[in-house]
C-alpha cells in the first residue's frame, strides 16, 4: 500500500500551513476566511481536480490519448446541520481532437482509477462531464 503524510501547523488567527515532501500550501483556516489561501472546501475540490488531471496524465500515454490541456471546472454544495459536502459537479474539460468515444474511454478511466474520485464519490454524490475545449 502507498502511504501519505502531511504535516500542518497553525501560523496565526488567520490560516495554516501544510507540508509535504519539499512542498508547501497555505491554508485558510481563520473563522473571518481568506481570499488568498484554499479553505478546507475548496482544498477538496483541489485535491479532486489535481486526482483527475494526474489520471489523464497516466492514462493517455497508454491509451494513446493525444491532448493540448485540461481544465476542471467544480462546484460544491454544502449542507449545514450536519456540515457535510452534499453534492459536487465538475465539467472536464480537454483541448483535443480525439473523437466522442475516445473521450469517454477518459472519463470512463478517469472515475474508474482516481483515488480521490473514488475516496470522495463513496462519501457524497459525486458528477460531472467530460467535454472537448471549444475554439
């Protein structure tokens, strides 16, 4: 089994940091909030857009996928009592001329093999699409 760690120390009122490897986020873990740093929320949205972004990565030099780029467009809705992440949406978007099929063959693989997206589709209601970049 792989294993992660993360190391994350309060800086003040206002935010924290985390710490991996030689890499390090700021956090925004004040009650008044931050614009400058990810709160815990958007942290999650993060970590499920980079887990799709890195399955494209793994699995379109395999399957042959040939692309320009991505983007993940997320949106999380919050439940208040209890606080629990009720629903998030994604479009996935990839700037390529892969045909209809061979697009859905990535989203197929993308929710298949993502750690993330299998971690968070088993806690909440978890969709999205998967679409070609426009232009």
């Amino acid at each position: 089994m792989l294993e992660y760690s993360v190391e994350t120390s309060r800086v003040d009122a206002r935010g924290s940091v985390a710490r991996t490897k030689d890499a390090e986020i700021v956090l925004d873990t004040g009650v008044d909030g931050r614009a400058d740093a990810f709160n815990p929320a958007e942290l999650l949205l993060a970590a499920l857009s980079a887990c799709m972004i890195k399955g494209i990565e793994r699995i379109a030099p395999v399957n042959r996928f040939e692309y320009r780029g991505v983007e993940v467009r997320l949106k999380g809705k919050r439940q208040d009592s209890p606080p629990f992440m009720a629903e998030i949406t994604y479009e996935l978007i990839i700037d390529t001329d892969e045909d209809d099929r061979r697009l859905e063959l990535m989203h197929k693989n993308v929710r298949k093999y993502g750690t993330i997206y299998n971690t968070v589709a088993a806690a909440t209601k978890l969709e999205g699409t998967i679409r070609r970049k426009d232009g």
